[in-house]
C-alpha cells in the first residue's frame, strides 16, 4: 500500500516572463570570462590511435553542497603503450580538473586542494553518494585503473579506488550508479570498451587514419554491488548481464518499461547494443533486440555513442536518443517495443552530414518539450565540425535552430562528451560540451527562463543525500512529463541532478508525483513555478499529505 506524503522546501524563486513564439533562447560561450582554464589533452601531439580517438566527458555536480553546480574534467596522459615517442615530454604534466563554482557566474580551479588531480588516462566521470552520508563521492574512468574518490566533507576528498574494490582494471568509458538490488544503497553499473593491442594491428586503410573498434576484443561490462561496509563486488554473471564481447560506448539506466524497475541500456561501438531489463530479485534479461533496441533502422550495427533519454513526446514512456558516426537513432518507446523515428523526425536530415558523440535530451526554452543538442566530431581525423541545436515542435518533429542560436554555432569544433545543467541557477538549462585536443566549451543558456519553469531538487530521508532513481511525473494541464532521476546520461558525463521541467505559459504546476519506488508516492498539488523544489523522501511511518 503505497503512502502518499511529502516534505517540500522552496531554496529559489524568479519571476520571469511567457516567452513569445519568435523569442527563442540563444547560448553564450561564457568559457574564458567563467575562468574555465583547463583544455583537454589526449596525450600525444598526434591522433593516431582508437585510445586517443575516443575523447572525454564532464560533469556538473554540487561537491561541497553549496547549492551550485561545480564541475569535474577528466584528461588524458602520456602512456607507453598507447603513446607516440614524441609526446613523451607531456607525460606527468596532464591531470583531471575540479572547478568550484563561486555562485557569481564564475569558477576557481580547486583540484589540488581537493586531491581529485588524477593522472591517469581519463574518459568517463560520475559521482554518488555512495555511504549516505550526506556528500558526493567522485568516481574516475580510465584505460586502466579506475579511481574512486569519498568525499570527506570538508572539501577534500581520499582515494578509496583499491579498498572499495573499484579499480576496474580494464578501458572504462561511463559508470551510471543505481540501487539495483533494492537494498537502500547505490550500486554502479561500469562500461567499458576494448583490449587495446599497442598498436599490433595493422591491416587498415591508411587514409582512416587508424583501425576501428572491430579490430580489438571488446571487454564484459561490470556491476558493482554496494555491499554497505565501504565495498564493491562485481556481480555481472549473477545477475545475468555478463557480455565478455561487448564494446560499450557509455550506459543509460532508466525504467524503460514502466514496471517500476530501473533497466539498462549499453550501446557499443561496431555491433548490436544490450538493453537489460531489470526482472526484479538482483537478475536481468537481455531484450535489446526484441525491442527494437539493439540496431540501428537499416539493420546494421552502428557506431553508437552515449544514449540521451527521456519523453520525447509526451506520452508517458521514455524514448531514447543515441548519436553514431552517420545519422543517429530516435527510438521511441511503443510500450512493447522500440520504433525508429530518426528520418520521420527531420533528425536525420540534419544529423546525416556529422559526426555525433554527445548527444543531449534537454527543455532548452521551457516549453514543456524535449529539444536535441549533439556534439560532432571527426572519429579519426582532427577535423572539426559544427554542433547541432533541434528543437521540438511539440508535434513529431525537430526544427534546426542552430543558425537562430547565438554565434557559437557558426564555429566548429572536434567534439565529444556533452551535457547540461542549471550552474547559474536561474531557471534555463545550460550547456558544457567537451572538444578533443582543446578547451571545453561553457555555454549559457540566456533566454530559456522566458517561459516558467521548475526544478526538483529529491533527497533521501535523511534529508542531505541525493536520492538516484525515483520516477518524477510533473502535471500541467494537459501536459504530463516524466523523469527517472539518474544524472548520468550521454556520451562520457554526468548531467545536473536536478529534474528540470519547463512549464511553459503555466505559472505552477498542478500535480508533482514521486515515486520513490520504495512503494512509497510523494504527491503535491499546486506547485508554484520559478523555483527549485527541495523534496525530502518521506520515512514509510509517515502517512500525511501536503
């Protein structure tokens, strides 16, 4: 018997005006004047190889809860077997970044005082709250070791990688966390990639630059289970999701079928993807191709990148958005199966001439619809591309309004990793794309709180963890949106925490729904927009409503 309860508390409120039909949001590269120094390096003065191809992502997260986004940057490194000779004099002179974000539009680089400066081969990031003590632990994914931080609450955080059981060994790409076995504390799902040979094979057309991923053996993906003493065990084979061949790109969790139980979703580069469905007691079942999740819409297996999900429109289901090397795939969620929409959406049309790599699912303008950012890239060659900006229609169909969007869409860029969240707090989503070999990009978001919003800011009883995985359902009018709350979406990154819900004209919405899925259902009643809703997860002896 589910208990309908709810603690809210208001932390912000702005009063904004209904956006009109011809005032669309623009970015604003904000980079240089946010004092964002850091630029990614692969390592090596050449892009020779798939290692150093493959790029990196970022992450906004609040590390020392200040109640602003701060933001974490994985680098690459010189290694001795991936590396080219020349590029020996960059080695030890590479790290990862963590920026604190100062609440006035601006960061400081506190890395070293934090002691999250890793030097390893960087790719992937994500952070949890993995003890509930009330603060975000960091975990890195490298070509080698990976690196785990807890954070110790003071603004500094200790290495725990080998004592937790969390240094995965292999070529580690992204890692969503989730309470996978309901046990009240978060497990990670790790993805990793391929066997890296050195440089053995050689048996390629030399103008491609270098081999692709089908000429390496792919890697089986790991499930940590959190087993509450401050470790990790791997329990892939028990739980049924072992696949020693899989080459995963990144990974997406997210109750797919509304079952009230979150699944998983591993595109991999060169072959069919694995969509996992959660069947409850710890185990999985790999349908991804009975749902039409495992290819793209010709049949082929595609070079997928990091998934994007969410509703795209509007009915209920969550759909999913993955980029590739040609047009990508919008796979909508027919309930008993998954249907290619890319071409039937213009997204293909536009999408088709690039290369994607970040993909983004994200209310730009606060009309209560879904819009398409994609971050492109040459796969093979430093070759730089433009990035895509769609926007939803609200009837079936993306716009391009890249050339309507402000002056970073006329420049080009090799880019990768992508993601969003609100760093300025005031009520729009903002972008932070990440470019291989160069300096990640800040854009703000100005215009998007022309339209109202809300966001949800979901704690667990304790009142001071971020609560991952609840199913949020925001109700207004005759527009209904749904979000499962884990942050780790796209390719390599991790985006704002927060559940952002654009309301449009709507100045408060009328049902605000959690599912805690711990059988327990948050439900408020006119909520007021323009404000970010802190909403505490209720103790199962509760029984009152607000």
């Amino acid at each position: 018997m589910k208990a309908t309860v709810g603690i809210a508390i208001v932390l912000f409120s702005l009063v904004v005006l209904p956006a009109t039909a011809q005032e669309l949001p623009t970015f604003t590269d904000v980079t240089q004047e946010a004092g964002i120094r850091v630029k990614h390096s692969y390592g090596d003065f050449d892009l020779s190889n798939i290692v150093e191809g493959t790029g990196a992502g970022a992450m906004f997260f609040d590390y020392n809860n200040d109640g602003t986004l701060d933001l974490y940057f994985p680098n690459g490194c010189w290694l001795q077997d991936v590396s080219d000779n020349r590029g020996r004099r960059l080695r030890g002179n590479l790290a990862n970044s963590l920026y604190r974000n100062n609440g006035d539009g601006t960061f400081t680089d506190v890395t070293k005082e934090a002691g999250v400066g890793d030097q390893g081969s960087g790719f992937g990031c994500s952070s949890a709250d993995f003890d509930n003590d009330g603060d975000l632990d960091l975990h890195v994914l490298n070509y080698g070791p990976n690196v785990f931080y807890r954070n110790n609450g003071d603004g500094i955080f200790t290495d725990i990688s080998r004592e937790s059981g969390l240094a995965d060994p292999r070529w580690s790409l992204a890692a969503p966390w989730f309470d996978y076995d309901d046990d009240g504390d978060l497990d990670v799902y790790v993805a990793n990639y391929l066997e890296y040979d050195s440089g053995k094979f050689r048996s390629f057309y030399a103008a491609a630059g270098y081999p692709g991923p089908l000429s390496y053996s792919g890697q089986a993906d790991a499930l940590y289970r959190n087993n509450g003493d401050g470790t990790f065990t791997d329990v892939a084979k028990e739980a049924s999701i072992l696949q020693p061949n899989g080459r995963a790109m990144s990974a997406a969790v997210a109750d797919l079928n509304n079952d009230g139980r979150l699944d998983i979703y591993v595109p991999n580069d060169g072959m069919e993807n694995y969509f996992f469905r959660n069947l409850g007691g710890g185990r999985f079942a790999n349908e991804g191709l009975e749902m039409g999740l495992a290819f793209g819409e010709g049949g082929q297996g595609v070079s997928s990148m990091g998934p994007a999900v969410g509703d795209v429109d509007g009915d209920g289901w969550l759909d999913v958005y993955v980029p590739d090397m040609g047009y990508g795939c919008l796979l909508m969620n027919r309930e008993k199966y998954f249907e290619d929409k890319t071409a039937a959406s213009n997204l293909a049309v536009v999408c088709g001439q690039y290369t994607g790599w970040g993909g983004v699912l994200f209310d730009y303008d606060n009309d209560g619809h879904l819009d398409v950012f994609v971050a492109n890239g040459n796969a093979h060659h430093e070759y730089s591309e433009e990035d895509v900006l769609m926007r939803n229609d609200g009837k079936g169909n993306f716009i391009d309004v890249a050339d309507k969007s402000g002056p970073y869409f006329r420049k080009k860029y090799v880019g990768r990793g992508a993601t969003f969240g609100d760093y300025d707090n005031d009520g729009d989503l903002d972008l932070l794309v990440v470019n291989l070999n160069d300096s990640p990009r800040l854009l703000r978001n100005d215009g998007g709180n022309r339209n109202h919003w809300l966001m949800i800011d979901l704690r667990l009883a304790n009142g001071k963890s971020l609560a991952y995985g609840p199913r949020v359902t925001v109700k207004t009018g005759a527009l209904v949106q749904i979000q499962d709350a884990i942050p780790v979406r796209g390719y390599l990154s991790q985006a704002d925490p927060r559940c952002h819900f654009g309301l449009g004209q709507a100045t408060s919405a009328d049902v605000v729904e959690i599912d805690w899925r711990d059988k327990t259902t948050t439900v408020l009643k006119d909520v007021r927009a323009d404000q970010i809703l802190k909403v505490v997860q209720p103790s199962k002896s509760d029984s009152k409503e607000l």
